[in-house]
C-alpha cells in the first residue's frame, strides 16, 4: 500500500523516483540489501553506522509500503523478523546502479576520502 502523501502529482519521472529514495538512508539501505541480502534490524543498523533506531524503523516503514523492501516476520520466540528487496526494489537497485558508478568516478574525481566501495 503506497502513502497517499507519496503519490504525486509529479513533475518528471525523476520526481517520482525521488519521492521513494529521497533522503541519505534509503538508497544506503537499498544498497545494504543489494549487497549483503536478507538482513534482520541488527544487522541493517550495524550495516549503516549513523543511523539512529528511529530512523531506521521509519525508513524500512516506507520502503515496505512503496513495495521496495519486503518484511517477513517469522512468528517464533523470540520473533524474526528479516528484510529483503522486491522484485521492485531490485529494479529501483538496478536504475541508481548508474548514478552509483558516478559517485564512485566523483570519489577518484575529486580524492574524496572513502570508507568503503562496492567490489
């Protein structure tokens, strides 16, 4: 179910993609998903250092009602619960693989300092 605020009117298919990734963590948590798969909440906010509980409930709330993060609880004690992309959030990895590789040319551009790059 997408959030009746997330929903337009929009500008260009830029604005509507922005809408779902705007903000610093969503695409870090999109990439975390990419990169290492199905992650519970412990190892999502390990995987992001900065990021604050809070925020990362909130974000992960979104992502999953735009339908790019699936969340699977496993009713067991103590509960499961674990995230993973959807064939939606696969694609929208897919569309900022490009604007990843020219970060990364950025990074070399400019001799940023960098923590990590993707292999």
């Amino acid at each position: 179910m997408v959030d009746d605020k997330r929903c337009g009117p929009y500008f260009c298919g830029i604005d509507a993609a922005m809408d779902v990734v705007g903000g610093k963590w969503k695409s870090l948590i999109l990439w975390e998903l990419h990169e290492k798969g199905v992650r519970r909440f412990g190892e999502l906010k390990r995987g992001l250092p900065g990021i604050s509980e809070k925020m990362l409930i909130q974000q992960l709330r979104e992502l999953a009602e735009d339908d790019i993060v699936h969340r699977e609880v496993y009713r067991e004690v103590p509960p499961r619960v674990e995230y993973s992309l959807t064939t939606e959030g696969e694609a929208l990895n897919a569309a900022l693989e490009p604007l990843g590789r020219w970060g990364v040319d950025r990074i070399v551009r400019i001799d940023a300092e960098r923590v990590h790059l993707p292999t």
